[in-house]
C-alpha cells in the first residue's frame, strides 16, 4: 500500500491524503479542513473504486463559482499519484 500526500489548490481543504493498493483501488481517503460531512460522504463513496474510476468520475466537478472543487482536487491528485497528471 502506498500513501499519497497532496495540497488542493482553490479550495478549502488543505491537504488530502489517499491510500492506494498495489492495483491502485483506494483504501482510504483522509482530508484536512474543508467541508466535513461533504468530504467524509466522498471517502466513503471512492473507498474501494479504483483510482481510475474516481478520477473518470470526479474530475471537472466545480464548486459554486469556482473552477474547482474538492472532488476535481482529489481527481487531480490521482492522476500525479498515478501518473498521468
């Protein structure tokens, strides 16, 4: 199992962290700050999707005005995770 660590940009959080398998499903998803229950609803939603899916799923989702969120944030820190980014 690997941990990723990454800092979302034009958001709330201010850093995500996600455990990836040796076959890149995730195991667990962990967020400082941010909106809380949002963000706990995610991780147990991407819990054991592959990092694939969530990126295909999440990426390109905004948050109000802004050109991002924290689910488009996780999505990009996939990619650099696995990657592709």
């Amino acid at each position: 199992m690997k941990t990723y660590t990454f800092q979302p940009h034009g958001v709330c959080s201010r850093e995500m962290q996600v455990d990836l398998d040796d076959q890149n499903v995730i195991q667990e998803f962990r967020v400082t700050a941010g909106c809380h229950g949002n963000l706990q609803g995610i991780a147990a939603l991407v819990k054991g999707m592959p990092a694939g899916e969530a990126i295909r799923r999440l990426k390109g989702i905004q948050c109000g005005p802004k050109s991002t969120s924290c689910p488009d944030q996780l999505a990009l820190g996939l990619e650099r995770a696995l990657g592709q980014g």
